[in-house]
C-alpha cells in the first residue's frame, strides 16, 4: 500500500530561522535527552529479551521519534510515503547519508532493519542501543564480509523485514551525493524484493542546505548533536521517490539498479 501527496517541482522552505538557542532551552533539551537514553538502555536491557519481533519494533519506532522530539529535530515527509506500514514487507529502502540522525527520522517512521558499517558498535552507549536494534553490522574493510551481510539480508527481506542501508558507505555534509557502491543491492535482487529510494535533505529557511547538522568529515557524533542543539528548529526532509518493483527492475543488472536509484536521488536532490 502507497499513499501518494502531491509532488512539488521545487524543494520547499520552511518558515524557521536556524538560529542558537539560549543556554536554559539546550540545557532544557540535553536533560531530556539524557533521561530518554537511559529509558533506551532500560528497554533495551529488560524489555527486549522478552518482547515479540511486532512489539520490538512498535518500541524502536517510539523510541526514535521522541528522541528527535528530545533534539527539537522536526520530521517532515514527501513523496510516495509508505501508506500501510504494518502490511509493508520484503522492502529494501536506499538513502543517501548524511547523519545519524537520518536512522532516528527514518525507523520513526517506518520499522527497519539498518545495515551498518561496524564501527557504529563501537559508540558510546549508542552502539550498543543500535546492535539491540536488530542492526545488520557490515566491516567495509573486509571485501569477504559483503558476501556474508548480502546472505542475511537476503534471508531477512524474504523472512518479511524491511531493511535500509546507505550505499554511498559514508555520510556527507549534505552538499553532494557520493558514487553509490552496488554490493548490497544484490540482496534486493535475489530476495525479489521491492526496491524504495529515499532523498533525504536538511534545509535551512531560504531553501539551501543546512551542512551543520551533518556528521560527516573531521566532526565527531557529539559536535553534530551539539550543532543540532544549538539550533531554535532544525529540519529533515525525507523525500520518498516511487518504489521500484522487482519487474521494473527484472532487466537491469546490480550495478544497472544502483545507478538508475544513485540518479533519481540526485535528480530530486539536484546535485
């Protein structure tokens, strides 16, 4: 099921001013961010080992969308939005990448299952909230480990689960899109699986590119949520392009597929 919105030719601005915010609404603001991790840490801890697969993640998704709450992050969505999301299944949704809180905006919406690079582990407190999350971890420095995540994915999507994964392996500041790797789109193809580009965007109120909230480059996972706090009303836009169904793919090959997805998300992102 796909409810479909209007589609705008040009990407819209939002009537918000990025500006910092006082030091009592960041203070504000962290307290209830701190307070909503512990909660992840609990629920991660004891409720999870006992919780059905449908329950585990009707929490994840509650757990992500207050903590973009907690950030003052708003979410807005376009496009070809997933309309009944309890019958969506076997989906492989592609993004491009530009912070951790890309993950946050899209599980808020939609239960996924994240192929992640395996650094992400290794995050305070955070890692560890992201391995409970049925994270499928990938090591990019290992070229035999592609085979073995393209394996479980292809298990998972056929199992039922939704996966998303970021093929271009890194973040950026949201000012280009990197050449998208075709590794894991092979797990799409040998489940037959549905195939869901999303464009995802941080604008600033004129329209143009908000580069720091990304967690990309030299900036560490702190700096970029402290970038996020110091702002009145930071915003992403998640841009849900037509989904691609396995027989409007059936003649392309793996590199074929990722290149056609690598070029509607630059298109609507004009980069």
């Amino acid at each position: 099921m796909v409810a479909t919105i209007t589609q705008r030719n040009t990407l819209p601005a939002f009537k918000f001013i990025p500006v910092k915010t006082n030091r009592i609404t960041r203070y504000f603001r962290i307290s209830r961010i701190i307070t909503h991790t512990l909660s992840g840490l609990l629920i991660a801890s004891v409720l999870f080992p006992f919780t059905s697969q449908v329950f585990k993640a009707r929490l994840i998704k509650w757990w992500c969308r207050k903590l973009l709450v907690a950030f003052n992050l708003r979410v807005v969505s376009f496009g070809h939005i997933p309309g009944n999301v309890a019958s969506l299944s076997n989906t492989m949704f592609v993004a491009n990448h530009i912070s951790w809180s890309d993950i946050h905006a899209l599980n808020g919406l939609i239960p996924l299952r994240f192929i992640a690079k395996s650094e992400i582990k290794n995050w305070p407190v955070f890692g560890y909230l992201v391995s409970k999350a049925n994270t499928l971890f990938i090591d990019r420095n290992k070229r035999q480990d592609a085979k073995r995540t393209i394996d479980i994915a292809q298990k998972s999507l056929q199992a039922g689960d939704n996966l998303c994964f970021f093929p271009e392996g890194t973040t950026t500041d949201g000012t280009e899109i990197r050449p998208f790797k075709s590794s894991l789109i092979q797990a799409a193809i040998l489940a037959g699986a549905t195939v869901w580009p999303v464009a995802i965007r941080y604008p600033n109120a004129d329209g143009s590119i908000n580069t720091k909230i990304a967690y990309a480059g030299e900036t560490t996972l702190v700096e970029s949520m402290q970038q996020i706090l110091l702002q009145k009303q930071p915003t992403v836009e998640l841009h849900f392009l037509a989904p691609i169904s396995p027989a409007e793919y059936a003649n392309m090959n793996r590199r074929g597929l990722t290149l056609h997805i690598e070029g509607l998300i630059r298109n609507k992102l004009d980069l």
